[in-house]
C-alpha cells in the first residue's frame, strides 16, 4: 500500500462543484492499495499515519504526531501512485483492482478514525478537486512494503 502525505493547515475535496468534504489542520493522505494488499498493510499504514511525528512541538522541531495534535486527516483515494513510468506514458496495472482498492482505501480510513483521529474522506473513483495549503511545506511518501 501506498500513501503520501501532506502536512496541511487546510484542505478540501470538490466533486461536481460541490465541496464534500473539508478540514483544518492536520494531513492529506492520498491512498492507493496495490495487486496484494490487504487488511496488515491497511492497518500499517493508519497506525503509520496517526503516528508519524511530523507536526511541530514547542520548540519548533518535528515531534509530535497527528494524535498528538488532535488533527484531522483527509483520506483521498489515489490509485495514480501506483503509477510505473519505464516510458513515458504510465502504467497503473500493479494496483489492486476498483473493489479491492475501495475496500482497503476504506479500511485505512476507518482504521485512522479507531486511532482517534477525526477523518473525513474524498469520493473512491470520483474526479476530485483537492485543495490544500501544504504546511511546511512537509510532504512524506509511505510504502508499507518498505516499512
């Protein structure tokens, strides 16, 4: 699995015109399940994320977590990442297919929201706006089959 992840202090995703869901400060996390993937690598990946300590303490340094901060995170379904680029135009075939990759990008969100961290997410298969204001900036590429 496969997820990056942005330190934002706002963000939003539009669907049709119509903003569906928006939060404050806390993370983007574009998610994309891999051919393979199931509910460990899920469940790596939102501990991963809730603990990760990329949010400032007071002393300015990267030291407190997601958890830490009570920030909420913006779950977008992403299979783009899984993107092979040998030529130049990218493949996506290692990634899981629709229903499995619905099912994990919604188990990791469920799995963030059990780690206390208020989640809401974008629309799985959806043409997405995301807007954020990346803080930081700090952005972080996570692959759970390389710890």
């Amino acid at each position: 699995m496969r997820a990056l992840i942005q330190r934002t202090t706002a963000a939003s995703v539009t669907v049709d015109g119509t903003t569906v869901a928006a939060i404050g400060p806390g993370l983007v996390v574009l998610v994309c399940a891999m051919q393979g993937d199931g509910e460990a690598q899920a469940g790596w990946m939102a501990r991963k994320i809730a603990n990760l300590r990329i949010f400032r303490d007071d002393a300015g340094r990267m030291n407190r977590s997601l958890v830490d901060v009570g920030g909420a995170a913006l779950v977008v379904s992403q299979f783009t990442l899984a993107a092979e680029t040998k030529g130049n135009r990218p493949g996506f075939s290692s990634a899981a297919p629709p229903d499995e990759g619905r099912r994990l990008y919604e188990q990791v969100a469920a799995a963030l929201a059990a780690h206390g961290v208020p989640v809401s997410t974008g629309v799985f298969g959806a043409d997405m706006a995301v807007s954020l204001v990346n803080d930081g900036p700090v952005t972080i590429w996570l692959d759970s089959d390389r710890g």
